[in-house]
C-alpha cells in the first residue's frame, strides 16, 4: 500500500546515511507513505525509537504497527514543541522528505495538478481553510506576481498575474490553466504549468517558511553528531539547505571566530547533492529532480 502512495526517492541512499545509531532516535518530518519511516524501524534496534510527522490526514500512518514508533500529526514547522512534548529533547537524526507525494498528485480532488479538472485547493493540510483559490483570487496583482516569480521562478511573472487578475473569479484547475494559456509557448505548456502550480502550491502551505523554521531548529535538536538528511526538488529549496548546510544561515556566507575558524554547527557529509540513478529515473519519473543533502552536526 505504501508503494501505491508514494515511491521513496533515493531511500537506499537516504537512510543510509542518516541512520549511524541503532539505539537512536530519529525523525521522518515528512512520513507520507511511510516507505523512509519503515527503511529506518528495518535498521533500528529494540531500543531505537522513530517519531513521523504529517499534517495531511490522508497519510498512511496507521499501517505501521511498530511500539517504537510514534505518529504525530502536525507540521513538522512545530518540530521541537512536539519533541518536548515526548520528552525527546535531543535526537540523533532528522530526514525530510520535502515537496508533494505521489498521492497527492494523483488524487485529483486535492487540485495539486493541472493534469486533472478540480477545485483551486492545494492544502497539504485539509483542515485549514486558505487554499489556492484564496490566492488566486484574493491578492492583489503585485504580491502575486512576486510568488510566481520567487516560487515559480517564471520569467514572466508579471504578465502571468496580470492575466489571472483580469480572468477573476477562478475556481478550478482547468480555468486557471485557460487563464494563462497565451503565455504557454507549443511544447512548453507542462514545465510552465508546473511552475505556476508550484509557486501557488508553496504559498498555500507555508513550505519555504517551515523549511527554513526546521532547519533553524535542527541546530539544538541533533546530538553532537546528529545527522539531518533533505530531499528537495527545487531549486528554491535546495539552496536553503545548502546554505545552511555550510554557513549555519540561509545567505551562506561563513562567519569566523578570532582565529579565523569557521563558526559553522554542520559538517556536510554530502560535499555534492547526491542525485538518483538513471535506472532509478527511469523507473520513477518524478524522482529526476530530487538532490539528497546530507550534514552532521558538529
């Protein structure tokens, strides 16, 4: 059923690195379908211990039936609230899996995709009301213009807000994707459509502000030599996680003591992003763009 949900990208790779205590405790901050979570409980001894967190509700967090293993329904923004609650101060890994799961792509109800017609969703979370349509059709044209062009890094930003402006009200996939179709250059139409839905989709849920809250986090809740695993897919997000990685900051830019030695609390186990196979790729077609980075904290 796992498989079903959601094929786990480089998981050989992953978890590999970031389990290096079998009696540790670890953290799956994105559990989805679980397939990261059940690769960490085959490498754990009896007193090892797994905490997953998800706020989609549609998860499979029930097929686990595991005494070391503890579900915890929440943004994983709230990491270290949530940790203290369990009385885990400290734990000895952390792996996020970031992005959107194949199941949530493929349900089109959800609105995640421009493949399907359906309602301007794209809630992670389907008990918060602020959905796609909120965006859509709520801001104004200046700071939706910023969002296609930050998140979606399109280039024509301002002319694709002004023409989903002037074609209010949107309520559904398929009109927000008649809206921009001038814009949609013959053979193009995938990777542009991706974009858009990808800036939207990032605004809806808050995913660059968790993603940089999680990471600030990580620096008190790994023990010295805890290890925090990220799978991005974007690039907007993979250069979060390398900076921070080497500079302790989301500029990058390394401070130094008196002695010029570098006040960084992240070692980078992976000098590279680690990149799937092509047999891997070609096996599951939405793992191309994802880059696995590793850092062990100093």
């Amino acid at each position: 059923m796992a498989a079903m949900y959601h094929e786990p990208v480089l998981l050989t790779e992953t978890v590999g690195a970031l389990v290096q205590n079998p009696d540790g405790i670890y953290v799956d901050v994105t559990f989805g379908g679980g397939g990261h979570s059940r690769e960490i409980l085959k490498r754990l001894g009896g007193n090892g211990r797994l905490f997953g967190f998800d706020q989609d509700s549609e998860c499979l967090a029930a097929d686990i039936d595991d005494t070391r293993f503890q579900f915890i329904p929440q943004n994983f923004k709230n990491i270290a609230k949530w940790l203290e609650y369990y009385k885990c101060p400290q734990v000895d890994g952390i792996i996020a899996d970031l992005g959107v799961s194949s199941h949530q792509f493929d349900t089109p109800q959800r609105g995640f995709s421009y493949r399907f017609p359906a309602p301007l969703d794209m809630r992670m979370n389907t008990s918060k009301e602020f959905s796609a349509a909120d965006v859509v059709n709520q801001y104004p044209q200046s700071h939706l213009t910023a969002i296609l062009s930050e998140y979606g890094e399109l280039q024509n930003a301002k002319r694709m807000a002004d023409l989903i402006a002037g074609a209010r009200p949107l309520s559904t996939t398929d009109q927000l994707t008649a809206a921009v179709a001038p814009l949609l250059p013959k053979g193009k139409e995938n990777k542009i459509l991706s974009q858009l839905f990808q800036a939207i989709r990032i605004e809806v849920n808050g995913e660059v502000e968790a993603l940089k809250q999680l990471l600030l986090q990580s620096v008190r809740l790994l023990k010295s030599g805890g290890r925090i695993a990220v799978l991005s897919y974007h690039s907007i997000e993979d250069r979060l996680v390398k900076n921070f990685f080497r500079a302790g900051n989301f500029e990058g830019e390394i401070e130094k003591d008196f002695y010029g030695n570098p006040l960084t609390p992240f070692r980078s186990i992976t000098r590279k992003p680690v990149i799937p196979s092509d047999s891997e790729t070609e096996a599951n077609p939405r793992a191309r763009s994802a880059k696995l980075r590793v850092a062990e904290k100093i």
